[in-house]
C-alpha cells in the first residue's frame, strides 16, 4: 500500500505539469506508460523517512472535453483558440507525508525526539498523548488556462470536496515545452496560496494529541513556491529515457509546528519509460 501511494504521489506533484509528453494518441484514446528507474519524494515532516520508488505508472485519457492524468481529471467547459477553462479535480499534496510514514506511530512527542508513554518509573502519571493521523483529500474547483507563444500560464482556485478539512487553495503556475528531434525539455514554476484550514489541519495539533491541553501555537494560511525541469530522448515509439527534478518550497510560518523539521522538499525520478 504505502508503495502504491508513494506512485500516486509522484504523479500527484508533477500530473499535467513534469512529466515529459508521451507518444500522442487518437481522441478517446487511453494512454498507458510505465518508468523504471530511481525515484525519491524528500519528507518536510520531523524524524520521518524519505520516500523512494523504483516503478512510476501513468495512465491518461482525453476525450472531447473529459480528461484524466493519473489522479488529475478534468472536464473542458470553454475552449477558444488560445485558452480554455476547465472544471479540474486532483489530491492534496500534504496528506501523503502523513499517510506514507507510519501516522499510526508518529506524534509530536516523536517529531521532538520526547517519550509519548505515560509511565515515567517514579510513580508520576505521565499524560497519554494520542498518535496524530491526518487523511488524504481532494480537491476540486477551476482552473483557467491561457496559452502564448511564450509560455503556458495557468490559474486555479480549487476547494475540498471530500470533506476532510473544507479548506480552499489557489494555483498559478507557468511552463513551457522545447522539441528539438527526440529530445524534450520543459521547465515550470509556480505558487500556490493555502488558507488557514488546510495548514492548521494537517501540521497544528488537536488537544487529545497533546493530553488534553490546548496548541500554543497556530498557523496562518501558506503561499508555497516550486519550480522544476524535466528532460526525455524519445528513443523509439514505445521507449524514452526521462529525468525530472523539482523543488517545493513551503511557507515559513509553517516551521511554527514541530510536525515539519523542513521548510521545503524535493521531488525527481530518473530512468527509462515504456508505452504500451
């Protein structure tokens, strides 16, 4: 399962905006790939391991006007010459950290390196602190996308409709794509706005996972950054070799709560892809 995950992941930070373009298939038409090589997701979380994957899977799909990239699917409202609007939905990013490092052991006592038992051995009650769990979300909304001869931009304002923390966040990102034979290159950056709820909800900390006493600290919404590249030689129709590499930065606020030890963390894979 957790490896499963790490896959989603991967594919979560860099669905419409990393991976380099596979060979181009007819409308109505799924597309399925697969990559082998050596891939590393960096955790920002406290006394948590790095995540690491040697398998990368894709699968999209575009109609008309329906899409799917891996967990990115979307739904084409408007489409002109050189823009078009969509209704899109994706995962949030932050909840991985917490689903594919053992949430079930992991509280703030652990991420400070502290006993979160309750037997001290001199006959004083220690409080018990409860482990920390924090779910996966989806994220649904808008997103405008308006293309030049120059660069690729595109606006979203998205809102959690899976119910987990009811928190919104907005996206603007721009990339551009260069061919040149069967190489491609394609770089990328953006920011991305968290409000207060979704910060708070997955790095503050309830009372019952502090014995029953109130957080002393809380946290704001976040502006994050990240820019990237990615690069692939097109060997033949159904193999390429492909490298990405990308930098997520957070909001330092964020750095308020002993859940995250790292105001930023990297994402790359490098390797060889197959197209079925």
């Amino acid at each position: 399962m957790k490896l499963f995950l790490t896959f989603i992941l991967v594919m979560a930070l860099h669905s419409g905006k990393l991976l380099a373009d596979t060979p181009q298939t007819a409308a109505g038409e799924w597309s399925i790939s697969l990559s082998a090589g050596a891939g590393k997701v960096t955790t920002p979380l406290s006394n948590r391991d790095d995540l690491q994957g040697y398998l990368l899977p894709a699968v999209s799909y575009y109609g008309e006007r329906f899409f799917i990239e891996n967990s990115f699917i979307g739904y084409t409202l408007f489409e002109k010459q050189n823009w078009y609007l969509d209704l899109t939905g994706s995962l949030n990013d932050d909840g991985f950290f917490f689903e594919l490092d053992g949430i079930n052991q992991f509280g703030w006592w652990d991420a400070l390196g502290m006993d979160g038992g309750f037997n001290s051995g001199d006959g004083i009650e220690k409080p018990v602190y409860k482990d920390i769990k924090r779910n996966l979300s989806y994220m649904a909304g808008l997103s405008f996308t308006w293309l030049t001869d120059l660069v690729e931009v595109r606006l979203s304002s998205l809102a959690d409709i899976s119910g987990v923390h009811h928190g919104k966040e907005h996206h603007l990102s721009f990339r551009k794509s260069y061919h040149w034979q069967k190489w491609q290159f394609r770089w990328h950056l953006g920011t991305l706005y968290k409000n207060k709820k979704i910060t708070n909800y997955y790095y503050n900390l309830r009372p019952d996972e502090l014995g029953n006493n109130p957080s002393w600290f809380g946290l704001p919404g976040g502006l994050n950054y990240f820019y990237g590249v990615t690069l692939s030689y097109q060997l033949n129709p159904q193999w390429a070799v492909q490298a990405f590499w990308q930098k997520n930065q957070l909001d330092q606020d964020l750095l308020r709560s002993p859940l995250l030890r790292s105001d930023h963390y990297y994402s790359r894979f490098i390797g060889v892809r197959y197209s079925f």
